[in-house]
C-alpha cells in the first residue's frame, strides 16, 4: 500500500468544481512517495481512479485536470493516445479491455470524499 494514499473520508473537492462531464486530478505525498489520482464527473456520478495506464504504467492526463477527450466522451491517455470509457474501460488500441483502477470516491452533500 502506498504510504500517500489518502485514507477513506478525505474531501477531494466540492462537485461544482467539476465540469459535467469533467475531470480533476489530485496528487499527495508522504515523504518520497506519490500517490496520484483523478475523479471524473458524469452527471451525479464520481468515479475514481489510479493515475496510471495499464498500458505501460505511464500517467495518464498530460496537463493538471485534462484526463478526457475534447468531447468529454472518453478518458485519454496522453502516453500512446489509448481511450476508455468513463468507467473506466479501454476501448482503444493499446488499452482495449484493460481496465484503470480503480479509486473510490463518494459524493455527499455535494462534496467528493475518497472512500
Ligand atoms: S501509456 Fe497509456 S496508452 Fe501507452
């Protein structure tokens, strides 16, 4: 277990700051290691995950809070450009059926916590 991974209750932002569809990432250290990860708004949904393509383990957004496509459809990877759904799924050369991991988050009282 990565020593910077937030524990479960942590608030990572309020859903107003989240586009819809939209993106944020978050990164917290502890000492010399990262923990990075990304939320991702689909309507009321949250969804969490891993900053990492299972591809070759590279992050996957190239600039902060930009994980997904223009149209807001897919999740990209800035690595080798591999596309997954908002849940998480790839759909795309490198990455099809591979899976991000995931990282969850809940949403209450319209904040996002980690859970
Ligand atoms: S590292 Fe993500 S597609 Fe290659």
């Amino acid at each position: 277990m990565n020593p910077a991974r937030p524990a479960a209750g942590v608030k990572l932002c309020a859903m107003s700051d989240l586009e819809d569809p939209g993106s944020k990432g978050f990164r917290f250290r502890a000492d010399t290691r990262l923990f990075a990860g990304f939320v991702v708004r689909r309507g009321d949904e949250v969804m969490g995950y891993i900053d990492q393509c299972p591809h070759a383990g590279w992050p996957l957004g190239a600039l902060d809070d930009r994980y997904l496509t223009r149209g807001g459809d897919h999740i990209l990877c800035a690595g080798h450009g591999g596309l997954f759904t908002l849940d998480g799924l790839g759909v795309s050369t490198p990455c099809v059926g591979d899976r991000l991991i995931s990282w969850p988050v809940t949403v209450r009282a319209g904040d996002v916590f980690t859970a």
